[in-house]
C-alpha cells in the first residue's frame, strides 16, 4: 500500500493539510471613489454602500416586538456643551484646589468643571432669600480679562 505524504493511515484526530490549490485567488473587489458630501467645512465622503449578499434576498423569518426582558433602552440625548470664560479673586480660584485635594482624598478625582457643576446644583436648590445672601456676601470684581502686571 502506498501513501500519499499528505495523507496519514493512522486517526491522529487532526486533519492532514491540504495539497495547495492549482487556482489563483481572485483579487478583492475593488469599491468605486466616493463622491464627496456637500456642505460647510470639510470635505466629508459618503461610505460605499455594498449590494446585499445572495443569501440575504431570502426570505426572513418575521421579527416579533421586544418583551420587557429585551427591552432597548433609548438612547440618551445628548446635551450641547457651552465654552466659557470669567474672572475670579485668587482666593476663590485657590479654593477650588482646596476643594479638589479634599474630593482626591474622599477617592474621587475632580475636575474644575465638575465643582462648578456642583456649586450650581446646591446654589439651585436653595431659597430665595439663602441665595441672595450668599451672593451679597461676594466682593464685586471688575469683569473682562486682568490687566497684565
């Protein structure tokens, strides 16, 4: 009996590779240049759109309505950031490190935005009267930007 050098008698559980094929690979099909999308700024392409694959012009089997278990959750809206700038005492700048260094040793690192955020928050939830105090309670400062020393 003759072997093959490729082909194996005995049942090792592995398969024995393959003699390479005689046929070349086709080359990938190349996508057509995408047309640029007008509008302001950049130049943006549009994504080739691809021809569905044969086998999904079959039919399909028809989807039922989610049950409470696979419930989608909506997606969250997503909220329009605002830069900004404005001038402060030293004092109150250098409260804001106090303030951080306190939250770093509580665990929980943050930024200069969050305390703001923060600060606005319990500003909002008290009464008229507290919250007039509170800012009477403020020196004035000119605004716009300091004069250079």
């Amino acid at each position: 009996m003759v072997t093959s050098p490729l082909k194996s008698t005995k049942s090792s559980g592995v398969a024995a590779p393959k003699p390479p094929s005689t046929r070349k690979a086709a080359p990938p099909a190349q996508p057509a240049p995408a047309a640029p999308v007008k509008g302001a700024g950049r130049a943006r392409m549009k994504a080739p759109v691809a021809a569905p694959p044969a086998a999904a012009t079959k039919a399909v089997a028809p989807v039922s309505a989610p049950t409470s278990k696979t419930a989608v959750a909506p997606k969250p809206v997503k909220v329009r950031l605002v830069r900004d700038s404005f001038t402060m005492p030293e004092d109150d700048h250098a409260l804001i490190g106090t303030l951080k260094k306190r939250l770093l040793v509580l665990q929980r690192p943050t930024k200069k935005s969050e305390l703001l955020r923060a600060g606005l928050k319990v500003l909002a939830t008290l009464t008229d009267v507290e919250l007039k105090a509170g800012v009477e309670g403020l020196a004035s400062i000119k605004t716009g930007r300091p004069k250079k020393h």
